[in-house]
C-alpha cells in the first residue's frame, strides 16, 4: 500500500477504493490550501500509466487567485477550475479542443464578479467555460420575482470550492478523481451543498462528472441544474450537425421559429446571428440512458455527452453561431429544466424539489470523438435511440419570457 | 520594560498603560501584515498568566484570505475576525459555547459578498457570528429609500479592519486588547470610522467591548447600531429563559404578537418557528447600566451582556428557534436602535447624529456563567433592577415595515 | 545591449525602441504576477539618470492585494496602481502634491467595491486618485436605461490591469514606459481593451499618459471617456485660478449657474458648497492642440494637462471647494463627453463609436508648475490659443438630468 505524503490532509470521509492516494488541495475547515501543486504518475511511482496533475494559481487582471487543475495525460489535457465552481475550462486531445473562445479571456475570480449587475447578467463576465453548472438554486435567465433578481444561471459557477480533493486509484488503469464541494448556504434562504466529482483515467478520451446535490437544510428546496457544455472549433463549423434522438424539439423564442428548419446543422460564423436556442426532449433506452452530440462537417471528430433521462430529463440546445470574436460557440446542456426563467419554470411545473436531507445525482459522461469511427458509432447510438420514433416538431414557443 | 520586537510597528497613538507590549497585526497606512502569527506568554516571559493569540488566514471556498485572531486561555477561547469587522466569531469556556450553528460555516471575506443581493439581504450570505456589529450608517432591515437600497443590517460587520493592532498589559493580570479600526469611508456620503476594542483577562470568563465611533467628516452625520448577540446550543434549549429588567414590550410584528404569552422563555428547535423579534426598553440603576442575559433550562449555564443605556437604550430580543440545521438561535441586541428599517426609525425619531469630528463610545461585558451561582446572580440583578417596576406589555407593533 | 533577466517574461509584442529593458510585472496570460519588485538606475547600470521604480501590494482593509506602482527621481514622484485601472494616485515634486485628500485613504481593491451600490455610486467607495479614467464602455452619471444602471464614471478606474508591463529605454534621457492593459470584456455586451501608457523621463516634471482603446468584437461599440484629473492642496487654495482657452462655458445644471460670474476663480475650503461643474469648449490651436491648468493664488504653482481636441474634444471643470475633509478638490476634466448620464449624452449626440478592429488615441500631458516662471508660460499659452475669441458663457444649462 502506497500512501502520498503532502502538507494536505488525508481525508477519511468517503469509503474509497481501497488505499487510494488522496490529496487534499484545498479545505476551508481545516484552513489548507496547497496553492501551487503539481504531481505526476513518475513521482507516485506509477508505471503502468503517464499523467500528471497540477494545481496553478492564476494572476493578474480579474483572474487574481483563481485556481486552475490540469490533468495531463496522453489521452486528454483537462483543465477545471475550483475557484468557479469546478467548471471545465477546456479539454483537448489529439489537437481537437473541446471549449470555445470567449470574449472574456480569464479564468475570472467571483470576487470580481457582481451577477446582479447589467440588471443580473453578472455571470456574462466570466464566461469562458467548456462545461458550466448552472443552479442549482436556480438556472436559467434572469426575472426580478420575489422581490429578488434571479441572477443569470444561477450562482454555482461562481461558488469558490470548499473543499477540493485529488484521488488516484492505486491499481490500473489509476483512475484519476478530482471532487469539490460547493456550498450555495445563504441563511433562512437555502443549504443546497454539492459534491462535484470529475473522473478521468488517464490515456482515455472520455469522462465523467459525477455531481451529488444534497439539500441540507430542514426544510424542502427547490433546485435546477442545466449542465452548460460549450463547443467551437474546430468541431463547431459551417456544416457540423448537432446528434440526438429527440421525441420533440420547439424553439425557446420567436426568433428561434426561423430555425427550426434546418435546427440539425449549423451555419459558420455569422455576423447577427446572435442566439438561436431550441428546447428539446430526448429520448432514451429503456434505463433511460441517451446522448447528444456534435460533429463537423466531414464527420471526423466530434464530442458527445451521455446522460440519463431520469435525472435529467431535457435538453437544450444554444447555437451561437455568431462571429469568431463575438463568441462562436454551440450549447449543448442537459439538464432539469429549460433556460426561461424560474417563474416560468416553476408555472410550467419543471422545477424539481428535494426534501431534507434528500440527495440527487447527476451523471455525464463526455466523450471526445477523436476519428470518423466515433462519431459513426454516435451516429449508430442515436439512430437506434430514435428507432421508429418521430420528432415532434412544435413551431411555438411554449413560453414567452 | 519588556518590547515585543516583531515585524510590525510599535503604535504611538494612544496612551496606552505604560509599557504594554503591542504588536500591530494589520496597518493599512504602513502596508503591514503579519498573516500567520502566533505568540503566547511564554514566549512573552509572562509567568503569572497563560494564554496565546494568534492570527490565521483562511483558506478554501468563500472564506479565502479571511483572518482570524484567537485568544485562548483556561477562562476562555475567543474567535474574532478582522477580515468581517474585528466580529465575534464563538467564545468557548468550561466547554459551554456561546455562539451558535449557522447554515453559513465559513467565515466569509466580504470580497465574496454582496450585500445588495436578494433585494438587500446579501449580508446573510456571511452571517454566523456570536456577535456581529450591525451599523454604523444604518443598522435594520432593508429598504428602499432616497434612491438607494439600505442593506440588511449595515455593513460594518462586512468591513475589513484597516488596522488590527494586539496589546499586552505589562502587568498582572496581563490584561489583552485587540484593537481594530474600520472604516466607513465613501466621498460625499460617509467618513465614520470606528475603533472597536476587545478587552480580556486572561483566565476570567468575561470580556469587554469597547467601540469608539468618530463621525470624521465636517458635516453632522446620522448613526445606528445594534449589537447583534448571537447564542445557540448548549445554553438555548427548551425551557431556556431570556432574562432582563425591561419597562416595556412590544412585538416586532403581527408574528410575534402570539409570542407575548411566553415570551421569557424559548421553545426547542421548532420546524416552522422562522423567527419572532420583540423590542424592549430596558431599566437601568442611577448610572444607567443595566444586563440581559440568557439561560438554559437547568438554570446552571448562560450568558450575559452589561450594557450602558445612555449608549444604548434599546434591546431587541430575537429568537429563532427554528430547527438546528436552519439555525437555532436567539439575538440579545442592546442598540440605538430597533431593527426597523432606518425609514421606520427616522420617523420615529430614534435614529442619533454625530456632529463633525464628535465621538461616542459602546461598552459592552460579556460573560459566560459557568454555574447555577453565576446564573443566580444574574438573576438577582435582574430583580433588583426590575424592582417594583412591572414591565408593560404593549399588544401592538409600534410600526409596520 | 543590456538585458534585465527577471522572472517575468520579455515582450515582443511591439516595436520598442531598440534593446530597451522589459519588465513584466503582470501576465494575465502566462499568469506572471512579481508581487513586491524594486529596480533603480543603479542596479541597471545606468549612470546618466537617477530613478527607482518599485511596485508594491498593499495590505490591510480595503486595500489588500491592492498594487502600487512608484517612479522615484529627481523631478517627480509618480504613484499609480494596477489593481485600480493604472490609475495615477498622486505625484508630487519640488514639495508640490498633484493630487488630493479624499475621505477614502486606502488604494480599495475592486474586489470589495460594488459598482452598484447606492444606486450607482459605489465608485465613490475607491475614489482618490490623482487622474481616474472614467470609461471606456460609458463615463457620466449613472442612470437605469435599457433595463440596467449604467454606474457612475464606468468601470476601467475599477479594472485590474491583465498586463503590466515596465520598459526603460537603454539610452538617454532613459524614458521609462509603464503599460497596462485594461479589459472590459463581457460575452454578448462588450470588448473594450485599452492599452495605457504612462511615460516619464527621469528628472523631468512632466509625463505623458498614451491610451490606446480598441474595439476587439465584430460588432461596432459605442465608447466614452473623461480624463478626471484632480487637485487640491496646496495649489488648490482660496484665489486659486482655472486657466483654459475656452469657446464657450455652460453650467453642467441649476446650481452652476451662480458660479457662472467667477469660474475661474475658485474659493478656499466652503463648508456646504458640494460641487459645481461647468461644461466646456477648448479652443485649440491649428493641429488641435490645447492646454488647461490650475494654478495657485500667488501664481507661482500650478499643474498643467495639454491634450488633442481631435481626440478629446470636450473639458469639464469640477470645482469641488467643500471642506478639507469633505474633499477640496478641483478636477480638470479632458473628455469626449461631458458628465451627463450617458442617456442625455446619446440623445444630444456625443458618444463616439468604434468600428470593430478601430483603434483610438488619447494623449495628455501633464505638467507640475514648480515657479511663477512655468505658470507665466502656461498662462502665455492659454492666452496665444484665446487669441481674440471671447468665450460665450452660455446661462442655461444644456441638460437636465
């Protein structure tokens, strides 16, 4: 039994695998923070894999503090952030990015962040991310309700982590698990307290977030979660088409109507396009697995998202194909509700409740689809999903903000 | 005469006893900052007293760079934080806690807060002190009013101390202060600066709050504020009584008019409770002191606060006994003020004024009872200066927020 | 050719003069930050010049992690900061302070300022420099339009730098060049990046500020800007003296407008006078060149700034006389717009644009008047550029806000 001795702390709150190598890096009740770390499977005494983790914190501008962790390995290089929310900031692997180019170039601390501002768009001046959790207290765009502003996509995005804790397994294939707790407690308002989880083996192409919300209080909670995943290029292009099987698709707005044409494929980088989003439901297998994805245009690399229907039932889709510096990007987010905003979410019965004590899982499995034999494979996946099934094309808005 | 020589700088500024030790933890002006640091009597060749104090920063989550100075002796261990406004954190003393359990477990840098969030309640994002300051621009619930929100609670509590300086009496009983100024400074509307003062004997189960606030502006300015004492387990229980010498009563609001039955005394954890304010006016002897306190059940465990009435005329009683995991609690409150928003309050005439350059002081002792003679005593003052008085119970809300 | 070889990392990014020393103080990027640094002519092996420039973080309140930079020489004592929008916090030479005393002391870091408190105002909790520049997404008084509240004087005075860059040029006069580059990103609403630039020659009493802003969208973007540049004592004093060559003057509203018979004149400290503030058109010579100063009583101080009317067509003159402690203090105001909200600026059409790609210039510069030698020539200037003009002072104010 091999043990990593750092100046972190060992924890002993979950029943690991047996004598994995646990590394604390931060943990706001015992007061560490190991700052600037970095590891790798040499230093561990690992042989039978090639990877290395490290923690960097950021400087200058907005990004003061912030604290990115890139894992490293042959398969993929992926890089989050515990400082919002442990974000995914950007994947690659054999030269395909998964991410996007924002205009907002730096991996901003919340401290700099106000999500009220421009009457609560706030959280448009951090985002950057491949992947952003937006809740769970609530998601989608903004509504002063309650005498309140909900604040664009909900706060855990920009929910520094508690506690965030490395472990690497001690037998082959050494999978490599990053948590962080996020803690949305505002006092007489809400104990939503999340376990986020990203597990990786090394040399593979793929992974999955592994997220444990727990309503903590005594009372019972309201949450929503979209999961946020952003692409551009070199898989988002003229002509890369957007893979899911659908039972309907309607547009999110009246600007979105004129999509609904040609809502599988995307245009290239077009001046005034701004946003076009489709709310969609997917169908699934009968353990109520599925997936959505998207691939280029010559079907050669791709990115897919597998996730279940029973935890989060819906799906929407965000093509912003705009220009390159507007930010080209295309959404596609599973997730417990649309991105309207909670009053309408809450009128439409969507949002979801847990009681005390309750927790809930949500499971993602992305996959980087690196050659035409994977996003063939998608392309099978879905067409066997679908089967017989139309989609339901609904050409109204089911709601209107 | 004994110097503590550190890489700080020896204050002149105040008359203090002749040579004390000092040591200045934090300057604004001078860029000084200890960050981690500790010294105790020994290391202070201090032989008839035993204690330490020492400063830590804070790592992980919201509470990132937050510091905390501890003081720990056989009497007592007390938890401040320079970062949120030189507050109480918890105290602790023959294993009785005086504090309490909030939703919010960090202790959170107001760099992560903003106080105007959900209409103005962003403070409860941080709050979980055993005593926080609400004041000193204004202290109650928030309101809209002169085009501007007045924040829950003011935002001294979420004022980082500009400077933090730590004193040693030469002498027994080695008498500690912790001194810390804050600053209400914003052109055109504010410049009241307040020194606040902890005072503490080492080995005793008392200690002292000392604030001056300097209205340093050339112009009359308004102030408020309240002392928001905080107490949960193990002295709140069912059957846990509130104790003091009162010439009046009157509920907050409609909710607490049920509440007028019972008052003096506190139920258990309640699903549902959410909270029930009373104001009260408090009776003094000649020199205006007065004391609350509050006690468990038993009658062998509590606290109390002295208090002058000339400063501070005013009590408000705040009990939330709701469930543990919201919050089991209830505020002891000697102010200038009620907890009505400042609208209320200027109305109705209570809110005071500090001419250019004047100066006031608060005084508070604290003191945890041990034992049943300790809570005897309180209660034996409490009777002599409730004397014949009979406490006038006033059915109705003297304001509606 | 002399290199100096530190941690940070050599730009190549321009076209410096030849085997001029490079220091990065702050990448963003390649997540550079030197903290506390210190250089001087001596340790570079210069001998024709006699400087040090040193950067600093500052602690305590507010201010921590707050950035000063600080040329030291002969000629002037230049004080600016990267965490406040390289801002200039003061200057001083020949014992003549080019700056003021606010309420505010400390150097806030933005961290802990919301913008939008107060209904807008929060900027008046970090204002005290010596030159903010209030822009560059809008500049004026706040005002809710368009569902949002555009916040006094914008953002970049509250932008840290993302790239601080310090050159010294390796042959005589050794001017030495501090860059900083300021980003007002924010995905679908801006992408505004500045590259400012001040330049001083060691011994000298004059620098230049070279602020470069570019729209990086595809998108054209509205843009404004105000050089608030401001001075108390001790050239501001009773019988204090505004000089400008001006086409016309117009109070900025009602109050103003009795200051319209002796606006060039300026009152010693004035317990309730607040501020008034008066719109102007420079007039300028054939390239567009003109100049404004302040000068003392005895006409033997004074402060100058020479700016380009093509690019900064406007001049605000603040005449904030209130008390000492209030803030006395005059700000001369260089400007594409007057101080309006930027609705009214819109409406009477003076907001400036970017084309996507444009780039703009401002140059100003300033000069400490140490004599009555260099205050006569000032005023020679002022003279030759009002020529035979008679300035229209204008009765009514132009707006209402």
């Amino acid at each position: 039994m091999k043990k990593l001795l750092v100046t972190g702390i060992v924890m002993g709150l979950f029943s690991w695998q047996a004598a994995a190598q646990t590394i604390v890096l931060t943990d706001a009740e015992a007061g560490t923070e190991l700052g600037n770390w970095k590891t790798d499977s040499k230093k561990l005494n690992i042989t039978g894999a090639d990877f290395s983790i490290e923690q960097k914190v950021l400087h200058g501008g907005k990004q003061e503090g912030s604290k990115v962790i890139t894992i490293t390995s042959k398969g993929l290089t992926i890089a989050l952030s515990p400082t919002r929310g442990m974000d995914l900031l950007h994947v690659t692997g054999d030269n395909i990015r998964l991410g996007w180019d924002s205009p907002v170039q730096e991996v901003v601390n919340p401290a700099y962040i106000n999500l009220e501002s421009r009457n609560g768009v706030g959280w448009l001046e951090g985002f950057n991310e491949m992947m952003v959790r937006c809740g769970f207290e609530w998601t989608g765009h903004p509504v002063t309700a309650d005498g309140m502003i909900y604040t664009l996509h909900g706060r855990a995005g920009n929910t520094p982590a508690s506690k965030v804790v490395v472990e690497i397994a001690e037998k082959a294939p050494y999978e490599i698990t990053v948590r962080g707790q996020l803690k949305e407690d505002t006092f007489k308002k809400a104990r939503l307290e999340t376990w986020t989880e990203l597990r990786y083996v090394p040399g593979s192409q793929s992974w999955t977030i592994h997220d444990e919300l727990t309503n903590s209080s005594d009372y019972p909670h309201d949450y929503q979660i979209i999961y946020h995943s952003n692409f551009g290029q070199p898989i988002l292009e003229q002509g890369a088409r957007f893979i899911a099987p659908l039972k309907s698709i309607s547009p999110f707005n009246d600007y979105a109507k004129k999509g609904l044409t040609d809502w599988p494929t995307y245009a290239g980088p077009t001046k005034g396009f701004d946003e076009m989003v489709f709310n969609m439901v997917p169908l699934a297998d009968a353990q109520g697995k599925t997936v959505a994805g998207v691939v280029n245009k010559a079907g050669d690399k791709g990115a897919s998202i597998e996730f279940d229907t029973h935890q989060l039932p819906l799906l929407t889709l965000w093509k912003n194909t705009d220009t390159l510096k507007q930010g080209y990007v295309t959404g596609i987010e599973p997730g417990t509700n649309y991105a309207y905003p909670v009053t309408i979410e809450r009128k439409q019965g969507r949002v979801k409740q847990l009681q005390p004590g309750q927790s809930t899982v949500f499971e993602l499995k992305y996959s980087l689809l690196p050659d035409a034999q994977a996003v063939k494979q998608l392309e099978d996946r879905v067409k066997t999903l679908q089967g017989e099934h139309k989609t339901d094309v609904i050409s109204q808005p089911i709601a209107v903000e």
